[in-house]
C-alpha cells in the first residue's frame, strides 16, 4: 500500500515536474561562434603595456574587434566597435587600417545593419568611436562607466577616459534610446553573455564571458593587453588599481576555467594561435566550421 502511495507520488512529481524540464530546455543559452577581427595595428611600447617591462621594446599591437555571432537566432553582437575617425587615423597612424565595419563585411559578411548589439568594454576611442558606424546596433556599456566619462550634454566629465567626440557620439546614441546602462558586475546581458567589472584599465571597464560549444571564452580586451599579462601574473600598465586588476585576470581564467579561452585585447599572437579563416579573421570558438579555402 505504501509502495502504491509512493509509486503513485513519483508519477505525479514526474508529470508535474515535466513542464519545468521542458521551460529549461527552452531558455538554454545559446552558444555563440566567436571570431577576432583585425582592422589596424601599430608599434607600440611593451612598457606601456605590462608594468614593470623595460623600456624599448616594441609590439605590432592589433586594434581587434570580436564579433559574436547566435547562429539559430541571427543574432550579431559586437565586442567592441574599434574606431574610424580620421584625427586618430592622423595622429595614429595606424598601419594596414580598414574600417571596422568593413573589415567585418569583407572578412565575414556581417552588413553593418546586421549588427544587433555592441557591448563597448570601455569609453577609449580605440574601442569606442566606431560605435555610430552600426546603424541598428542596441549599446550596452557599464552605467558607471558613462556616468563617470559623459555629461548629460555630451561633454568630457573626466578626461582621460572618453574622446571628446565619442562623449558627443555617446550622448546622441542615449538621446535616441540606442544605450543600454548597465549595473555593475556580474550581469548576464544576453543570453549566453555576462559582463564583469573590476579590471580597472578605466573607471569601470569591463570584460565579457561567452558562452560556446567549447566552453566559456572570456574577452578581457584592455583588462588584459597581452598574454604575457596573463601567463606571467604582471598588471597592466595603464590601470587606475593594479591590485584590482591583477584579481580580475586571476577572475578571468577562473571564468573560462583555462588561460586558453581567455582572449587578451591587443596581442598579435591571438591571430596566428587560432584558425584563420579570412585575412586578419580568426575564429576563436564555436561550432561553425571554418568555410573551405
Ligand atoms: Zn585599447
């Protein structure tokens, strides 16, 4: 009799608990192919980049933007929109540049339309300005961050953080209801994509975990300049807290679970350690298979 009551129960759990099985199989994250997309690069001081480096050295830096791509919803995201006004062309100088929005048509035939969000890491102009080349794109950045760089009208609150024009930029993309702010760490944006804070390369800049078929991979962009901040535990140069950021690349491997998935924002070695599949296109992860040749 008990055995009937508890068989009885178990069937009823079962069927209770069928619809819950099948709530979870419905928001399953998607998984996202990930690629590095190089439109510029430039010589510039390893000094400035690992602290405590010598001076002199020099590294071939890539202006890089990582394009996330959630193949069964069409879905397109940008990490990242790099930059393509002409004074930091002059002043730069940088070599082999292309648009960022036409290096991701040329390399992986993303339209600039195509381009549903951009989750912008920081307010620098090397990874901010290009922002307005994607007409249609929702901006996510860290609401601290904004707060702490742009004025209501547009204008430079601290400098150091934002370009002049990309604070204007910024303000006409909030005044048009194209920013999403966004609160703090820890915070799964999309499905399938988490932001963290506490790198401190800015007042609140962030890093971005991704969700793929071969695991987290986390973009740390200027969180982390180079591998060698990675491999060799040594901040990077240009932080507001070195002791902050050295936990959060601690924070980072632990996130994508090996060093391997953690993508640094500036070293060359990310295009020749993962699969070309264009020029100046890597494909970082996924489950997309790399088109023939
Ligand atoms: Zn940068």
């Amino acid at each position: 009799m008990v055995s009937l009551l508890i068989s009885t129960l178990r069937l009823i759990s079962a069927f209770c608990l069928l619809p819950f099985a099948l709530a979870a199989v419905a928001v399953q994250s998607p998984r996202y192919d990930i690629y590095a997309v190089r439109f510029a690069h430039v010589p510039y001081g390893l000094s400035s980049l690992v602290a405590g480096a010598e001076r002199g050295p020099q590294v071939d830096i890539a202006f890089t933007v990582w394009p996330l791509r959630d193949t069964s919803s069409g879905r397109v995201i940008l990490v990242d929109a790099g930059f393509y006004r002409d004074k930091f062309i002059q002043s730069w100088k940088p070599q082999d540049f292309v648009r960022p929005s036409e290096a991701l048509a040329k390399g992986l035939g993303i339209a600039p339309d195509t381009v549903t969000d951009i989750i912008i890491t920081h307010s620098h102009w090397d990874h901010s300005d290009g922002a307005d080349l994607f007409p249609k794109a929702t901006i996510w950045i860290q609401k601290a961050e904004f707060e702490y760089y742009v004025g209501a009208n547009g204008e430079v609150l601290n400098r150091g953080g934002v370009d002049a024009d990309d604070a204007t930029m910024f303000a006409g993309l909030k005044a048009a209801g194209r920013v999403k702010l966004i609160d703090g760490d820890n915070q799964e944006i999309l499905p399938g994509i988490r932001v963290y804070t506490g790198g401190k390369h800015t007042f609140a800049s962030q890093y971005v975990g991704v969700a793929t078929a071969d695991g987290t991979v986390v973009v740390a962009s200027d969180n982390a300049y180079l591998y060698k901040n990675l491999d060799e535990k040594l901040a990077i140069a240009q932080t507001l807290d070195a002791a902050s950021n050295l936990a959060a690349q601690k924070r980072m491997v632990e996130i994508a679970g090996t060093p391997a998935r953690v993508i640094p924002g500036h070293d060359p070695a990310v295009f020749s350690r993962f699969p070309a599949v264009a020029p100046g296109v890597v494909r970082i992860a996924g489950a997309a298979k790399a088109p023939r040749p």
